[in-house]
C-alpha cells in the first residue's frame, strides 16, 4: 500500500472497502459489513467479543485488518475509536445507557424477548438519526418526485417494508406497485416498468437473490433504481441511482424492522407534502 492509499480516517476506510469489496473474500466480506453496519461496536468490544458478535474466529479479524493496511487490530480500531470520540460522542453517551446488548439478550424469557427488541429500536433509531445525511434524504425525495410511477422490490424480511411503502406512496396519491414475483414473474414485472418510472429495492444483509437481480434487470435497462440498504458493500448500492443506509440490530435471527419503518415513513410524509405544494 503507498503512502497515499493509507487509511487515514473512518471515511477513508469505508471508501476503501467499498472500492476492494470484488478482492475480499467472502469472510472478509463479513467482517467489512458487521463492522460498518456496528461501527460503536468495534469502536469499544474487544477482538474476541467482536469475532463471537460477526460469526467468524478472532485471526479471520486480525487478517482483515492486515488487508486493510493496518498493523493489527489495535490500530484498525483506533479509526472507529476516532469516529466515535469526535463529533458524536453526546450520540455514544446517549447509546452507552441503553442497558446490556441485544445479543445477549435470554431468548428463553419472552419479557426478555420484549425488551431486547425495544432495545434493539432505539439503538438502530439513535443509529440512524446520526448516519442520515440530509442531502441524500432530499435527493432521494427528488427522485421519487420525478418518476411517474414507483414500483418497490422488496422480499423476505424486508417484505413488510416494501409493503408498507406500496401503501403509504398509494395513500399520497403517488402511483405505486409492488414487484412480488408471484408465479416467477419478476421480469416481466421490471419488463412493465416505464421510462420516467423509479425501481425501489429495499433488502438488508443475506441480501434476497431476487431483489438484487430486480436492480441489475432495472439498471441494464437503463431505468432509475433507488435503494434502501445496509451498507456501501450491499450489492444494490452500485446499481442505484440513490442509496439510503439502514442500519438495523438483530435479535437472534430477527431483525428490527423500526428502523427502515421510520425511514420509510419520511420519506412518504415529505414527499405528499411536496405533491401538495406543487398542486398549488
């Protein structure tokens, strides 16, 4: 690595991983999307706990800084220590009182269960109101706003989003359909999509096969895709004309959907509100 491709700064890692995703393997791959999608995590767990909490064992981490630059574990966590101490350390208090992690949260007792989601919420929300940039909120907006019709891929685990968003863009009188696949139809449901429409994919890590091929069959035909995701190595972000990051925390195998709710209910509400101003 020369002197001008040193890692230098939380961004500048990012751009990074970004930009070497296609050489990681897929361990390291892992290890690059846990550690954007928990950057406070990495910034204050030690390896070991870090390794337990992205499912791999401790060297596949210390391997993973080394192919980033780094001397060693120690110094890739000062960039997220860093990030952390700087600007938004009122955002790190507010997070350090949220009580014990979610991971280690009884399963068993279903009151645990309760609360561990709850607190899975307001961790993913206090996330979420600082990575939001303001300017790619509005952008995104715009874009919807120009598009004739909005059609919304979304599958599995991010399905009840995409359906809420069918519904809440119906409900501002924005034209509006949701890409199922109902009998494997999902070309020519993107085949239907016009030139002045937009393709909406929402999808999160384990990434649906089906929502990713949507946007490349979107994209190859030169149609607007915008996407709701997790992180800048989610495989739609290079297909996307916007991006929107959500990062959500997990509870087992579930995932908080509060989040990408909220997001999506911005983005309805501004949006309305702008048709409405444009009607005047």
């Amino acid at each position: 690595m020369t002197p001008s491709e040193v890692i230098r700064d939380y961004e500048g890692l990012r751009a990074a991983l970004v930009a070497r995703q296609s050489r990681l393997s897929r361990r390291l791959q892992q290890v690059a999307r846990f550690f954007l999608n928990h950057p406070e995590e990495v910034a204050i767990n030690t390896l070991v706990r870090l390794a337990i909490l992205a499912q791999v064992p401790p060297p596949t981490i210390t391997r993973f800084a080394k192919e980033m630059g780094f001397q060693g574990f120690a110094e890739l966590q000062a960039v997220f220590r860093e990030r952390l101490l700087g600007p938004r350390l009122p955002y790190a208090q507010r997070l350090a009182g949220q009580g014990p992690e979610v991971q280690d949260t009884d399963l068993s007792d279903p009151g645990h269960v309760f609360a561990g989601f709850v607190q899975a919420a307001v961790n993913s929300l206090l996330r979420l109101e600082q990575s939001v940039d303001a300017a790619d909120l509005a952008a995104f907006i715009d874009a919807l706003s120009a598009s004739e019709v909005v059609h919304v891929a979304a599958a599995r685990g991010a399905f009840g989003i995409g359906a809420y968003a069918v519904y809440g863009l119906s409900s501002i009188g924005k034209r509006a359909h949701l890409i199922d696949n109902l009998g494997a139809m999902r070309g020519a449901q993107v085949g239907a999509v016009g030139p002045q429409d937009a393709v909406l994919v929402i999808t999160f890590d384990d990434y649906t096969p089906e929502t990713v091929e949507v946007a490349q069959i979107a994209r190859e035909r030169g149609l607007r895709v915008l996407a709701i995701t997790d992180n800048a190595l989610s495989p739609v972000v290079p297909l996307a004309e916007h991006v929107l990051y959500v990062t959500e925390a997990r509870l087992g195998h579930f995932r908080s959907q509060v989040p990408a709710m909220v997001v999506c209910q911005s983005i309805i509400v501004s949006l309305g509100r702008r048709m409405a101003m444009d009607m005047k």
